[in-house]
C-alpha cells in the first residue's frame, strides 16, 4: 500500500513539472511555482487571473482557486488531476485567448481572501507542517 502512495506522490510532482514547463511556453503566463511541489500557481499582466478560474470552470470543468498577493491563480494538484494535465496546459492556453479576445471576461465577481492561516496565532505550527507536508512529497523522488 505505502508504494502506490509513494507512486501517486511521484505523478503529481511530475504533473506540476509538466504543467510548469508547459505555461512557461505561454507569454502571457507568469508562473509563479519554481519549487517542486504539488501546487501550480501563475499570474498574468494580460489577462485577469482571478477571472480565469471563473472562465476555467465555465469553459473547461477546472476548479482553480484565486490568489491574492500578487493577484492570482493556482491549482492543488492531486491523484484525480495529474494525469491530465495536457489538458489543464490547453485549458489556460485557450482561456487566455478567449480573454484577451473579449475584455468583458476579464473582469472577476470573486476576490482572493484568506482566512484559517490568518487565524492561526503561532505561525511557526503552520510553518512546520508546512515543511513535514513538503519533505513527505519530496521523499517520492528518491
């Protein structure tokens, strides 16, 4: 059991690579996630990213959560997704161009906030989980 968990980890740190190296191919995409993680997150000073996740879903059924310093989007990878993440690179691929084709789409009715992290008054708990989660998926590259 433990190796198919270890198995699944390792498709969704190579479907972030994947992704990552993929929107970097798109200029109007800034990629925001350098680190080797189960998270893809991206911005753009073309196109509304906040708005995107709105598109994404209508559009192509991808749920993405909206960012909010710098203005944002991203995606938390995981098993049911990392197997198609061609189709997330053609899904923002297509998103932006529909967007910068028709301004009206770029305009948000959802506005990025986070609140239980905030909440949390010693940061140094979230900080190590943080890094126990990430050692953990890291571990699945060996």
């Amino acid at each position: 059991m433990f190796f198919r968990l270890k198995e699944k980890a390792h498709g969704i740190l190579e479907a972030q690579k994947q992704m990552r190296l993929g929107l970097e191919k798109n200029p109007d995409i800034q990629v925001c996630s350098n680190m080797t993680s189960p998270i893809i997150s991206w911005t753009s000073s073309t196109v509304n990213p906040i708005a995107m996740g709105e598109q994404m879903l209508k559009r192509r059924q991808w749920t993405i959560s909206a960012l909010q310093n710098p203005p944002g989007a991203h995606l938390a990878i995981t098993d049911a997704t990392s197997g198609n993440w061609k189709d997330f690179i053609s899904s923002v691929n297509e998103c932006v161009k529909v967007m910068k084709s028709d301004k009206e789409l770029n305009k948000n009715h959802d506005t990025a906030v986070y609140g239980m992290t905030g909440a949390i008054p010693d940061k140094s708990l979230l900080h190590r989980f943080v890094s126990i989660h990430q050692a953990a998926m890291l571990d699945t590259l060996e």
